[in-house]
C-alpha cells in the first residue's frame, strides 16, 4: 500500500545545482531521490516546497514522496542520512501524511533569511554563507526601505529572467533587517576574541516573509536595499520600484551563498 511522507530537509547548497534534478549537474532532488531508491527499491519522486537555486541553503526545506514499502519512518530517518556521507544534506525528520499530501500545493507560506557580512573579508567559516560587502552600510535606511514590501504587491520588477508564472502578485507578510550579536569571525571551536579587539565587521540578517516569492525576488529585494543602505538609491526607491514594475530599476541581484530558506508555513 503507498504512503505519503513529508520530509524537513536542511542543506548547504553550495556544491549543487539548486534543488531540481538537472541533466548535466548533480542537485539536492537528486540526491536524495538516488537515495531513497536505493533502501526501498524503486524510484519516487520528491515533489518540494519551492526550488531554490544553484548555491542557496535551506534550514528547513519540505519534500513530500509517496513510497509503496512498509519501512517505519524512523527507520527511513537513519538510514537515508547514512546514506548521505557527504555532510552538506541532512533530513531533519519524516512523517506520515494523509493520502494525495503535497508539500508545494499546501503550502501557506515560506520565511527566507538573507545573510550579510559587512566590513572586512569574513572568516572562511561564514564564506559560503554570507554575502561580503565591505562598504559601510546604514542599517536605518535599508529598515525603513525593507517596510514598502509588506502587503499584496506586484513584484514583476524583482523577477528573475526566464521564468513563466501566471502571475507576478504576491503578499509579502513581514521583511525586515536587524544587526546580529556576532562580532567575532572566530571558529566556533575557538576562543572569541580579546578583550578590547575591534571586530572587523557585523552580520546583517534580512528575513522576508510571504505567501511566495519569484524566482530572484529575495536576492534582487536583497541587492536593492543593499544599495539604498550604501546611498547609492533613496529610501523611498523601493516603494518606487515596485509602482514602475520595471526591472531595469531595481539594485544589483545579491549572490545565492547569502539566501536560505528557513521555514515553510502550512
């Protein structure tokens, strides 16, 4: 009998080609897909909650798969993550969902989290998960200029190119940039820094909320008011932007290392 399985997913996306199994490139479906066949015996396709790109990181990505086996999910936990010898991806639970259960389609909404490490070059710890711009950023400006993109929205002009939606509305619920309590670029295994030593930089979260994004829209959203925050663009240019609805507007599209998906809604 088939049974339908939600899987929470957390991976560094920094040696795949985004979430979609691709031709030519090795990517997160992939692999756990190869996976998973191998323990139950037959292939089963893993249908996400959305499909991040070539270098984005997920916390908790969502997968639903419909297998025809009778391996306890407890058992399917261990060893799929055995399997995964690589490190960089590990399902984080699995659990039995009612019939025809579809992570995409139930799907209420998704929290992404942009990283930013301003000042010096980072540690080569946080390198693949942050975006370095060495400029000075003014924080007060990207927050006022976050708050225009709250509300029902259309975001043509943060799109990326080459895609095909339906339509390019979408409610933003909440976007907003805070400073973190990190000022050392230090290991975690190793001691913060001295008393009295300047760090060499802050980090910078950005977290968006919504009912769905485009494909680009948070890096680009991200890049814009990177660009507001160094006084390249005023604060009202995102309120702007988004009246123009033209793509040649917006700031520069922030690099995919910064981007995770941390959280999706049902």
């Amino acid at each position: 009998m088939s049974r339908t399985l939600k899987l929470t997913i957390a991976y560094d996306g920094t040696n795949y080609a985004g979430w979609q199994r691709q031709a030519n490139a090795i990517s997160i479906q992939q692999v756990l897909e190869d996976e998973i066949d191998a323990i139950v015996g037959a292939h089963n396709p893993l249908n996400a909650a959305g499909r991040t790109d070539a270098g984005v990181h997920a916390a908790a990505q969502v997968a639903s798969i419909t297998i025809d086996h009778p391996i306890p999910t407890d058992e399917l936990l261990r060893a799929l993550n055995a399997r995964l010898k690589a490190g960089d991806i590990r399902v984080r639970s699995i659990e039995e969902m009612p019939d025809r259960w579809d992570a995409r389609i139930f799907a209420k909404g998704k929290t992404y989290r942009y990283a930013i490490w301003n000042g010096q070059q980072p540690s080569p710890f946080l390198r693949h998960v942050v975006w370095h711009v060495p400029h000075t950023l003014e924080i007060d400006r990207m927050q006022r200029a976050a708050q225009a993109l709250v509300g029902e929205h259309d975001f043509v002009a943060f799109k990326g190119r080459g895609t095909d939606v339906l339509t390019t509305i979408r409610r933003v619920l909440s976007a907003d940039i805070v400073e973190m309590n990190i000022h050392t670029d230090e290991p975690i295994a190793l001691s913060p820094l001295a008393e009295g030593t300047e760090p060499n930089g802050r980090l910078l979260r950005f977290e968006i909320s919504g009912t769905g994004f485009l494909r680009h829209m948070v890096r680009t959203i991200v890049g814009t008011l990177v660009d507001i925050g160094r006084g390249n663009m005023d604060v009202d240019a995102m309120r702007a932007i988004i009246e123009s609805k033209d793509r040649s507007k917006t700031g520069q599209t922030a690099p995919a290392q910064g981007l995770m998906l941390w959280k999706v809604s049902y």
